[in-house]
C-alpha cells in the first residue's frame, strides 16, 4: 500500500494505491465503485494481466483515501487525472466497475473496459420513489434528522459529506457522455446484476460506437468469477 | 508465585501483533497472569485467561468484559460497590509500535507508579526512532550502516544506488519497509513509506549480510543474554514473516558462531543497553559484515518477549532488575518559610 497527496480545488487528497508488475511498460487502471475499494478489484486482477502494470487506486471518500468534501464524478475524474499524471502514467486501459465505470469513461482511455457500470438511470421501484417523497416533504418540514431512516444502507454508515456526493452522483445520466466516447470500449455485465440492469447494459453498448457486449453469469460483482476470462479480452487488445 | 499485568494491544499499527504475541505469553510464562487489553480506542478491558483467543478482538467481543481504570498505584475495576484494585505484582508491557514502544505507555505507568517491565521514556525514545538510534550508537561507540534520511517534503535521493532499502523513521517490524531494485520501484516504496512517516531512512540493500539477533536484561546477576539467532531470510522478513514470528514460543538453536564475535555481539548490546534500557527485555538486530558487528536495530518489545532466546525465560522475567521510581520529597517547606517570614500569604 502506498500514499500519494495530490491538491485538487484548494484541497489535499491522500490517494492511497497500488502498483503490481512494476517493470511492464503498458498500464492498466482499476477503479472500485461505490462503497467499494481497491483490494476487490485487486484480488480479481492482480494475477492475471501480466504483460501490464497494474495501478489500483482507491478513490477519495473509499478504502484508505480520505475525504471530506463533497465531490461529483467529474471531480473525481480530474483528481485521479491528477494522480495518474504525478505518477507518471498514460493508462492504455482504464477498467471501472459500477460508478469506477463513469470516471474510467471521463478519463477517455485509448481502451475503456465497463464492469456492469452506472450511468444509465433506472426506474426506480415503487417504495423506493416513496422514501424519496416523503424525505423531500420532511426535509421541507426541517425535519432532517429524520429523514436518515429510509437511506438506503450503503448511506447508513457514511459522513455527511459522502451522503451528498452519493446523492449528486447517483442519478447522474451519462447517456451523453458514453455516446460521445469514440475510442474503443470492453463492456462485462452480470446477467442477474439487481444494481445496474442488465438492460442498462446494453444501452451503454449501443451509444458506445466501437464496443463490444458479454453478458456473463453472476451479480453486479460477476467479475470476481470470471476475472480470467475477462482479462484474456483485454490482452488480446491493440 | 509472582503475578504479571500483560498489557497488550494499543492504538498501534502493530495492534493485532501485539494479541499474538499476547496469546504467546500464556503459554511461556508460568506465573500467574492478569491480561489487560488496550483497545484501539485506548480503552482498558481486563481479559479472563480463558477468553484470551484473537477472535474475542476481532469481533469486539471484549467489549463484553469489565472495563478498567488506571489510578494512582494501580489499575482498578469499576463494580457495584465502588472501584476494586485488579491485583498483580508487576505490568509487563507487550505493545508492540506506537503506544507501548513510542513512550506513552511507559510514560502512563511511571507516572500512575505502577512498576512495569518495558523500556522507559528515555529507552522508548531512543529505540523508536531509527534516526535516533542511529545517533544515540554513534555517541555510544556502536556501529551502524551508512544511511540518509530524507523528508515527505524533500524526497530527492541524490546519486542512488540500487539496491537500496526504504524505511519510515518510527515504525517497527517490517511495515512500510521496501527494498528497491530498481528506480521502477523508487517512487511507489517511497509512497509506501511517506504513508506511515514524514522521515524515511535510505540505506544500501547489504546483499549476502549476515543477521544476527540477541536479546537480554539486566537481572540480579548481571545482564543475561539469551542465544544468538540468525533469523532465516527469504530477502528480508516482511510484514507477514514476522506476524508469523511474533507467535513464536518453541525455542531456537543457536547460530554456530565464533567466540569472538559472539563477545562482541554481547559488548555491543551492554552498550546500548546500559543504563538506558534496564527494566526491559530488549532484542538487538545486528549485522555483521567483515567481521564487523553493526546495530540495525533496536526492539525494546520483541515479539513475545524473545522468550524462545532464553534458556529460561521464567526466571529471567522474575529476576529482572527494575529502575526505581524516583521520589521527590515535597514538604512546602519554602511556602512555609514565607509564610513564617511574612505572617501569612
């Protein structure tokens, strides 16, 4: 484990990551989603991917990066930007998972590989469009404190900050932005993923112009399962 | 029969080490034993013997148990019916890292008066630091490898040489060290070590040296030394070697070594030894290169106690010899003097 500061927007951020395979001279970035950390992708890729070096990185508010501010994707993006540079690495692949997914896809990698990424907006279930009226209505009320109990439990745990960053990011429609993204991109997704549809899936596949769709078995976390597989696709790029 | 206060945990990178070696205690040290745990929020709980597996920290479980206080002349037991002492005749203090090696804990049992085998103030400071170890065996006529310290805000290595070993300054056991091949490797071992320290010793990566490492105390008949150990190294003993190491409790042979310097292993540590360190049971990592004995480091805490060392590692722990807790006199005596002088005041 190693720490980089970098300054972004008047603010230190400790950027906590690693490196595995030094002296490979072609770089592959890894980026967790949300609520998760750089030891997940880790375990599923340090093994495979020799002829690259692996950077895993644990992005603010995650893992071993603090954070204190509130923060949207694209901060997010240029902060790992920033990071990417002081470490001296031009990525000629960015994986993301889930939400790594929208930041992997803002750095416009030459190649991009999507982990059953967000970005498009589901429809929300019944109770949950109720939860949300009903915390508007008590927010208005100035009854925040009570509002805590119907987020969801990813949100329980998290400081304040990194519940508004949750709440700017998570309904954020990237639509555009991956139809605009024009080089080439790998996208993976879990058949029965429940967090990101496998629907969306094959929406981001289709605004993608130059992409390919493989939908293999598992949830939102398939990779771990087929992280061999995964990685043999993205020797085989160039 | 002599009852020993185990104070184990701490708010320390070494934290679950210190459990091991905790769990290790138990089965070397015949006396009776109290185990007082030091929770990462520097709470004390007081441990039944029977309890004492790694899991009761690792699920909070001991959170369950009594909660302690320390107080002048002890460590006490809230109930019922007002605080109870928990009795015992000395601590031994078994954190490993920040907390039981940096000063703090013995700055804690000095000043509740509680007598307590471990490095002193002094000791702690001089052993913490692998800087100040460095400076402390220089003014004491003990070699130690060429080195260079850099800082988190001027990390440029002027002229490296590879291979090159990276250490943060404060850290024991082997967290945050690297070694570096090759200017590749440079900048991420560098983030490594920043990670835990601001200050970072660089050295020269002594391929093919030889360790040799020998622990003792200063006992009612003079210092005993335990055996010398040249620890097995693959490179050098990372973080989860020496976890591993840290529950040790068979004992070791001893490394088939000259007279000679097997002396002089011995003079080196009485050194750095005395008088700084009497009151613990340290362990000194040496490397010897040429015939020429150098000190890499200083363990005022090793793990379970080195008590694999020593031939009898029950009666060196009862025959330690303590530092006295030096009592000043204050009897108002000036205040007094004044007040006879002026009347009143």
């Amino acid at each position: 484990m190693a720490k980089k500061d970098i300054f972004y927007k008047n603010y230190i951020y400790s950027i906590s990551y690693d490196i595995v395979n030094f002296n490979a001279t072609r770089d592959i970035v890894f980026l967790h989603g949300w609520g998760s950390n750089k030891e997940v992708m880790k375990s599923a890729f340090a093994s495979h991917l020799i002829d690259f070096r692996h950077i895993y990185i644990d992005m603010p508010g995650f893992g071993n990066s603090n954070n204190d501010q509130v923060l949207c994707t694209q901060d997010y993006a240029n902060i790992i930007q920033i990071f990417l540079d002081e470490l001296d690495s031009k990525p000629e692949v960015i994986a993301g998972h889930s939400f790594g997914g929208k930041v992997a896809t803002l750095l416009n990698p030459k190649y991009l590989v999507l982990l059953s990424s967000a970005g498009i907006v589901e429809e929300k279930p019944l109770d949950v469009k109720i939860k949300i009226a009903l915390t508007k209505i008590l927010g208005k009320l100035g009854l925040k404190e009570f509002t805590k109990i119907f987020r969801t439990k990813d949100a329980s745990n998290m400081s304040q900050n990194m519940y508004e960053t949750l709440k700017n990011v998570v309904n954020e429609d990237f639509s555009e932005v991956f139809a605009n993204f024009s080089n080439t991109a790998v996208i993976f997704w879990g058949i029965n993923d429940k967090a990101t549809s496998l629907q969306s899936g094959k929406t981001i596949a289709k605004l993608i112009k130059h992409s390919t769709f493989n939908a293999l078995g598992g949830d939102h976390y398939f990779f771990l399962k087929h992280s061999k597989f995964i990685s043999e696709i993205i020797d085989g790029l160039d | 029969m002599y009852k020993i206060a185990v104070f184990f945990g701490g708010m320390s990178y070494e934290h679950e080490i210190s459990i091991v070696s905790a769990i290790a205690m138990k089965k070397v040290i015949n006396q009776e034993l109290v185990f007082v745990f030091v929770d990462p929020n520097r709470e004390f709980f007081l441990i039944p013997n029977d309890k004492m597996r790694s899991t009761l920290f690792s699920t909070g479980e001991y959170k369950k148990e009594p909660k302690l206080e320390l107080s002048q002349g002890g460590i006490y037991k809230r109930g019922l019916f007002g605080k109870s002492k928990v009795e015992f005749d000395v601590a031994l203090n078994l954190i490993h890292g920040g907390d039981g090696e940096d000063g703090v804990m013995a700055s804690l049992l000095n000043f509740f008066d509680i007598p307590f085998i471990g490095p002193r103030v002094e000791a702690s400071v001089l052993s913490f630091n692998k800087y100040i170890t460095k400076v402390y065996a220089q003014a004491i006529g003990v070699k130690t490898v060429d080195f260079i310290k850099i800082n988190k805000n001027n990390r440029n290595i002027i002229n490296p040489k590879y291979p090159m070993i990276i250490k943060p300054c404060r850290l024991g056991s082997s967290i945050g060290v690297s070694v570096v091949k090759n200017e590749n490797e440079l900048d991420f071992a560098l983030d490594v070590a920043f990670e835990f320290d601001d200050d970072v010793i660089v050295e020269p990566f002594l391929n093919g040296v030889k360790e040799y490492n020998l622990a003792g105390a200063l006992t009612r008949s003079g210092i005993v030394f335990s055996i010398v150990e040249e620890p097995q190294k693959v490179e050098f003993l990372d973080f989860e070697k020496k976890y591993l190491d840290f529950g040790r409790s068979e004992t070791v042979t001893s490394a088939d070594l000259s007279k000679e310097l097997v002396e002089s292993l011995q003079e080196n540590f009485s050194k750095i030894y005395l008088p700084k360190f009497i009151g613990a049971i340290i362990r000194c990592d040496f490397f010897v290169v040429d015939g020429e004995v150098y000190l890499n480091e200083i363990n005022p805490i090793p793990g379970s106690m080195a008590n694999y060392l020593f031939e009898d590692f029950n009666s060196l722990i009862s025959s330690l010899t303590l530092p006295h807790n030096k009592k000043i006199n204050i009897n108002y005596e000036y205040v007094n003097k004044i007040k006879s002088a002026k009347g009143k005041l």
